[in-house]
C-alpha cells in the first residue's frame, strides 16, 4: 500500500539531507544555506516514516499470523528493498577509495570494515566504518527490521506509553551525550551504540504513530482543515528557535507523518505533486549517491579552478544536482527496482525447491 504524500514526504527529506550535505566539502562551503543547517533532523524523520510505513505495509502479515515464516519473509522483503542497492553502492565507494577519486580517502579497506559493510551491520556500535558514509542510517534500519517484532509487540500493547516515553528518553540521551557533530541529535559516529539507539528511538515512534493513526482523538487533532499546515508551521517555528531544540523537532515529527497519511487536501498539493512523488521513489537512491556525486563534481571544480576557469561555480552546483537526479533516477529502474525482483524471485525459487523436498519425502 503506497500513500503518495507519504513517499513525497521522503523525496523532501532526502532533497534535504542532499542540500544540507553539499557544503560540508570545502570547495562548496560558499553555498551553505541556513534554512537546511539541521537537516541532519531529516535522518530522524526517514526513521519515523520507516516504522510508520513497515507497520502499515507489514504488521498484520508479521503480528497477525507471528511465526517463522511471516518473520522470514518480512526481512527478505526488507532487504531486498535495501541490499541491493547498498551493496552497488558500497562496491562503488570501494572502487572510489581505491583510485582516491575524490581526493578523500579516509576509511580503511580491512576485513571487518568489509564484511560489516558487506553484510550492513556497519553501525551497529562496534567500531566498523561505513564505506559509503551515509549507509550508517540504513544499517541502524536493519537492526530495527530485525528487532520489528518486539517492538510492534510492546507498541500495540498496554505497555505503548512506556515505550514512547522511553523512546523520548533514548534521544534525550543521545542529544546529551555531547557526540553530534552539527546538533545535538546528529549523532552517527561508528564507535558508540548510541547512533544504533538513535535509530531504534525515531522507528519506535514510528511505530506507535501508526497505532494511534485511526484513533478518533488523533483523526480529530490533526485530520483537520488546516492540520498538515499547522504541523509544518510548529516544526517550522521549532527549527527557527535559537538553542539546542533538536529534541523537540523530532517528537512534532510523527505528527507530520501522520497529517500526510491523512492526505489532505493541503498534505497532497505539497507532497503528491508529480516532482515531490517523483523525488520520494527515488529518495533512497538520493541519499546514499549525494555524497559521491558531489565530491566528484567538488574535485572537477578544484582542478578547473587550477586552470584559471573562475566564477561559474553556481554551474558546477547545478551541474551536480542535475548529475544526481540522473543518476538517481536510473540507479532507482536499474538497480532498486530489478535488484528487488531478483531477490524476491531467487526467494520463490528457494520455496519451490524445499516444497519439492518436502513432497518427495
């Protein structure tokens, strides 16, 4: 089940995360916008989003009918929706470390960094690198698929406000703990559990948004004339504060995952438009290629600079998000969206094979 202001939703968060990310290289360092200075929050919003969209996609297959199976085949839907592409992706990054495309080459090639990348356990709090720097995020998810269960479990029973409140707690903790680079929350280092916990705070609430989705209270709170509006304009107000409001901005999150579920008149015009929609399927692909694209066109840039070629850097910036949308694009047809037709076929495949063994016997 697809909601489309819900998957436009996302292409705005990764336009974000994108927009946010392009001055972090220096060479770009003059295009730094203010209004995308806590981007990094929408990181926290892709964790909402995924616990509230795996619930309405999954929960009645894996709580409704709990067992092996269902679990089993809840995770080889997951991955293979993000393996695919991570493992290109990684691939990629390792050729780009290995012939130093970028001129950056900070992490080390060794097993463990390999194999954990390889097998998306990177970010769990061990110390292992992510090769493709934004694939921390996607490796935390993973832990949460794997943990979906236990978590659904608690978030649809009498112990939900325990959980929410000790998902609250969790970010507190995290925005505490003095290791986010440009907020409070934004916290991805590879040597602490609490990048993991991050994670697992921002999927819970997730989660616990969808369980009260179609709560008469909460359909009258926001599913209301105005309501998608007044959301934006409270995290609006929220990121304009001066002060360490991180925190806050991520807990008015689930309520804007929820107004664009309602899919409002307002929730559509700005989310199911045809560029928003187009953004939000290929917001995946956005935001693990950004980095690549944008140190390769920094480096052309520094070397045209080098040949006296000066004041067309507003081109170079067009030009890589240009390159980005392009690339994006076919890696979403060639690689998203074959890689999860592989998998799923190589998984019936698997099935008809052991349903074969198990008649003959």
């Amino acid at each position: 089940m697809r909601i489309s202001s819900l998957t436009g939703l996302r292409g705005v968060a990764a336009v974000s995360v994108l927009l946010y990310h392009i001055p972090h290289n220096p060479a770009f360092a003059a295009f730094a916008m203010p209004i995308f200075s806590r981007a990094y929050l929408a990181v926290d919003l892709f964790f909402i989003l995924s616990g509230f969209v795996i619930s309405l996609g999954y929960h009645e297959r894996v709580m409704g009918r709990p067992g092996w199976a269902s679990y089993v085949d809840f995770l080889i839907n997951r991955m293979a929706r993000v393996w695919p592409l991570h493992l290109i992706v990684t691939l990629v990054f390792m050729g780009r470390i290995l012939l130093n495309v970028s001129g950056n080459q900070a992490i080390d090639l060794d097993a463990p960094n390999v194999v954990s990348n390889l097998l998306m356990v990177q970010s769990w709090g061990w110390g292992t690198e992510p090769i493709a720097g934004n694939s921390w995020s996607v490796s935390t998810e993973v832990a949460a698929y794997l943990l979906y269960p236990l978590i659904a479990l608690i978030a649809f029973s009498r112990w939900a406000w325990v959980q929410g409140i000790a998902a609250v707690a969790l970010l507190a903790m995290v925005a505490a703990s003095g290791l986010g680079s440009s907020g409070p929350l934004d916290v991805n280092d590879s040597d602490t559990v609490l990048t993991l916990l991050r994670c697992l705070a921002g999927f819970s609430l997730g989660v616990l948004a969808y369980r009260v989705a179609d709560r008469r209270w909460c359909r009258a709170l926001i599913d209301r004339p105005g309501g998608f509006a007044a959301v934006c304009a409270l995290i609006g107000v929220a990121l304009w504060l001066p002060g360490k409001v991180d925190l806050l901005v991520v807990c008015l999150m689930p309520a804007l995952v929820l107004s664009c579920y309602y899919d409002g008149p307002a929730a559509r015009a700005a989310m199911s438009n045809p560029v928003s929609f187009h953004l939000g399927l290929i917001s995946y692909s956005i935001y693990l290629w950004h980095p690549l694209v944008r140190d390769v066109v920094a480096r052309v840039m520094t070397m045209a600079h080098g040949r006296g070629i000066t004041g067309m850097d507003g081109l170079f910036v067009v030009a890589m998000l240009v390159a980005t949308w392009l690339l994006c694009w076919a890696s979403y047809a060639l690689v998203e969206l074959r890689g999860h037709r592989l998998v799923k076929w190589l998984q019936r495949r698997a099935q008809r094979r052991l349903d074969v063994r198990e008649a003959t016997i």
